[in-house]
C-alpha cells in the first residue's frame, strides 16, 4: 500500500514510533542506497532529513553548470561539496597509434566550454555564504579510457555512499592484453600518453593570458576545501591551478594528487611549473592544511625509455614546497619530496611557528640505504624541529615501493606523553643520537617523553605497491580514502584479474 500521510497517521503505526527512531530508520534507508525523494511531501520532518542528504554532495556535469544556482535554490545551506565532473568524448583505438592532438580528445571545443563552465560556476558560488565549509572536487576523463588497457579504472566520488563494489567487464580482449578478464601483458607507452599526457587546459608559457582570464572571475570565499585527486589522470595543469587559488581567498585545505610525468624532459617541465605553483601557495594567507601526493606506478614506468622507476626528486621544487608551508600546521608531502631534500632546501631564518604534523617521504628508507645515513637524516630532521618547529606533534617519514615499506615516527598523544617508533619491512637500529635528539624535541615543547622505541617488524610482508605499503604501515591520510582504493583494486585486478562477483555481462572483443 503506497505510504501517504493518512496511513502514517494511524494508530500504532509510523506516527506512534518515537521521532528519533524515526529519523534512525529513515537514515538508514538513505544510507542502504534506497531513493526516498517521493517521500520528501510525506512531512516536513521527512523532507528535512531527506533533502539534507540529497543536497549534502552534489555531483555536476559541466554541462549543468549553468544549472547550479536554480537547482539549489532553497538548499543551498545543505552543500557540504560539490564534484565537478569534466567528460571528454570517447576515442576509438587508432588514438593509441597517433593524432595524439587536441582534436583527437575534442580538446580544443572542450577547452571553450571549460572556460564558460568555470565562469558560470564562480559567479553561482561567489554569492554563496562565505561562512560556508563547501568541498570543491575536480574530476576530467574520457569514457574511453577503460575501455582498452586499463579495464581496471574507476571514477568514483569522494564522498561517502551506499555500501558496493565497483562493476568491471570480465573481457576477453587480447589485442589490448585482456584474455578472459585477466591482464596477460602491459600496457604500451602510446596508450600511457593517450590517457596521461593532455592538460585540459594546457597554460604552458601562457600564464600571463591565464592569469588575466582568472582574475576577471569572482572570489568564491564560500570554498573552504579543493580536491584534485589522482582519478585526474589527465593533469590539470599547475599553472591553472596557480591561477585559479586566488580567487579561492578562504581556502584551508588542499589535496593535491598528480601523476609524475614518465618522461625525464616532461618532468623538468612539470617541476619548473610545481615552482610557480608552490610559491602561489605561499600567498595564501588562509590555507592551513596541505596534502600532496605524485602517485607512480613502476609498471607503467617500465613501459618509457630512460623513465626510472621511482623519480629523482627536484630540489628547485621541494624549497618551494617548503616555503610555501611556512604558515600551515599540517603538511603532508609524499614523492614529490624527500625528507633529505627538506634538510637540503632550509634556508636560515625559515621557521614553521603553527606547523603540527609534518609527513614526508624519503627514498633512504630501504633495506639497502647504509644505516648510519639513515640515523643521521632522522638526526638531523630532530635538530631542524627542535629549533625551527614549536608546535610539532606528529613527524612521519616513510617510503613505500614494491616488496618494501618503513615508516619512522615521532608522536605526542592527547595527554602529551611522546615516543618514537619504527615500523618496516627491514630491521634498522636506530642510533642513540637519534632517539636523544627527538627526546630534546618533546622536552623543549613541554612535553613527557617516553622513549621506548616501539618497532614492529614484518620480513614477510606482502608489499605489491606503495598502496600495499601504505596499508601495512598505517598511513591513509597521505590520500584520499577513494584513492588508495583505488590503487590497490587496480594493482589486484593486474595480478588476479577481475573478480568474478565483480564483474558484469562480459562485452564483444575490441579491436584495433
């Protein structure tokens, strides 16, 4: 019997539950994936319930842009983030070969309706409430780029949703290494480039027309968090992303996941524009929180001429990483940086007077660095925060590859007791220098140092990926939830294949 206000009215029905058993189920019907939106005129209690979660995250097209402000007129209070979705049109094959060109992806139309999309939604957002605390996600791909090689991908929201597991096709697909929904060989460089190497936007030397263009867009203070996560496999370029946090005056947090470039060249050019980038950051006055991660993939790597497996990290970018953080309290900065580099790229009289958390990454924590050089790093990096970082609780430095993963830890917990702790695949001893070192670290910041080293370690491991490592090391807060899902059920579909409970209606073979 539909459900109508009469029926729920009737004795010893709906009506007679208590109103937060009511609001309990109703929320458990939202949260199990049921659509309630018919039932939003049942009562004014189901529509605020039901609308609070239907306007909480809104996933728009750039193409409904322009529908924003109409859509959340009476709800505007109730978005908590929005996801903004960029579709390039789908590509056949031939693309993997050649007319690798802006005309092969659409892009230069795409670029026009970025441009139109981009105004029309910094004038919606511009008038909203600036004491607002809205999430902006940006997400730009191609249909077609799981359709050949890389089955595997997923485009998912950051936020949270009902209980599920991505669909995949089972393929049988052997011109593009698929053999009944197993990977049997990997992918060539020409398909890398076709779903990693086009900017949207692509600004290189063009920064001063970019710049014009940005400014003449209004501030949106109501944007307190951006989100460029590593689904992006197609870069935004960090010279539009320098551009555009301007008109962001009131940002506080920002996760930031490029891809590294597979090509030396390419990356030089990638590092001089994370320069300019960086020190845009370095004139925000309101951001407080910074996390990013170069995600890598040492398969994909193989795939490249002169493309090492792990990328030299560049000292040009990780001083202006650092210089830019000098007003934060948290900083998380994985592969695109090093530990070692930090110590390197300190200039006298830099000091982090708010800075908290410090997370970094270094390749010296692997089984065959030398000992001593590892101890006098972390040495070092205790003599740097005892004098330049007041307010530090937590320091991190960690690495994470294939078959290998070590984390070295400084915390002070909620009651202000500290210890160190190490935690790896390998066995390290750790010098007395460095656990006296940070002991001067927690007395000088008025903290109770308890320096027993807690060290776990585990030679057995299975270590696949930087994600694996990242699990077994505790460190989920280097990226996005979604995006270490995201790595590791890739890195499982390439080593098992695709789960047959995940699959659905297996698709005729492509070809090329």
């Amino acid at each position: 019997m539909p459900l109508t206000k009469t029926t729920i009215s009737q004795k010893g029905s709906w009506a007679a539950l208590p109103t937060e058993l009511q609001e309990h189920i109703l929320r458990f019907l939202l949260h199990d994936g049921c659509s309630l939106a018919r039932f939003a005129t049942v009562s004014e209690q189901w529509r605020a319930i039901i609308e609070r979660h239907n306007f909480q995250h809104v996933k728009l097209s750039f193409s409904r842009v322009p529908q924003l402000g109409s859509m959340t007129v009476r709800a505007q209070a109730l978005v908590k983030s929005i996801w903004l979705t960029f579709e390039l049109r789908e590509y056949g094959c031939s693309c993997h070969r050649s007319q690798r060109t802006f005309e092969t992806y659409g892009l230069r139309k795409k670029e026009s309706l970025l441009r139109k999309a981009f105004r029309a939604l910094f004038l919606t957002l511009g008038e909203w409430d600036p004491q607002g605390d809205l999430k902006l996600d940006l997400t730009i791909h191609s249909p077609s780029d799981s359709h050949y090689w890389f089955k595997y991908l997923s485009f998912e929201p950051d936020f949270p949703v009902p209980p599920s597991q991505p669909s995949f096709v089972l393929p049988n697909d052997p011109a593009h290494g698929w053999v009944y929904g197993k990977l049997t060989s990997a992918p060539k460089a020409s398909a890398l480039r076709t779903v990693f190497e086009s900017n949207p936007i692509d600004t290189t030397g063009l920064l001063r027309v970019e710049n014009q263009w940005w400014n003449g867009l209004p501030q949106v203070p109501a944007v307190k968090t951006l989100i460029i996560r590593l689904q992006n496999r197609r870069q935004w370029s960090p010279s539009m992303l320098a551009a555009m946090l301007p008109r962001l005056p009131s940002i506080e947090e920002f996760y930031y996941e490029p891809w590294r470039a597979w090509d030396p060249s390419r990356q030089a050019d990638t590092d001089e524009l994370y320069c300019s980038f960086f020190d845009s950051l370095a004139m925000s006055t309101s951001l407080k929180k910074l996390v990013v991660f170069e995600n890598f993939d040492e398969q994909y790597a193989l795939a490249f001429k002169r493309c090492q497996r792990m990328r030299e990290v560049c000292l040009k970018v990780t001083r202006a990483l650092f210089k830019a953080s000098l007003e934060l309290e948290h900083l998380s900065a994985s592969f695109v940086t090093g530990a070692d580099h930090f110590l390197q790229a300190v200039e006298p009289g830099w000091k982090w007077p708010h800075l908290q958390s410090l997370t970094l990454t270094s390749t010296l924590l692997d089984a065959q660095s030398n000992p001593g050089t590892v101890n006098t790093m972390l040495q070092a990096v205790a003599s740097t925060a005892l004098s330049r970082m007041p307010k530090l609780r937590t320091f991190e430095v960690w690495h994470g590859r294939v078959g290998s993963a070590a984390l070295f830890s400084y915390r002070v917990d909620e009651h202000g007791y500290t210890r160190i702790s190490w935690k790896a695949t390998w066995r390290l001893t750790l010098d007395s220098c460095v656990i006296k070192g940070w002991e001067s670290v927690a007395r000088a910041h008025g903290h109770t140092p308890d320096f027993r080293v807690h060290e776990f370690v585990d030679e057995t491991a299975n270590i696949h990926s930087h994600a694996d490592a990242i699990c077994f090391l505790g460190m989920s807060k280097v990226l996005r939830p979604v995006s270490l899902q995201q790595i590791l059920r890739a890195h499982e579909i390439r080593r098992e294949g695709i789960p047959r409970e995940l699959a659905i209606n297996n698709p005729p073979s492509t070809s090329l």
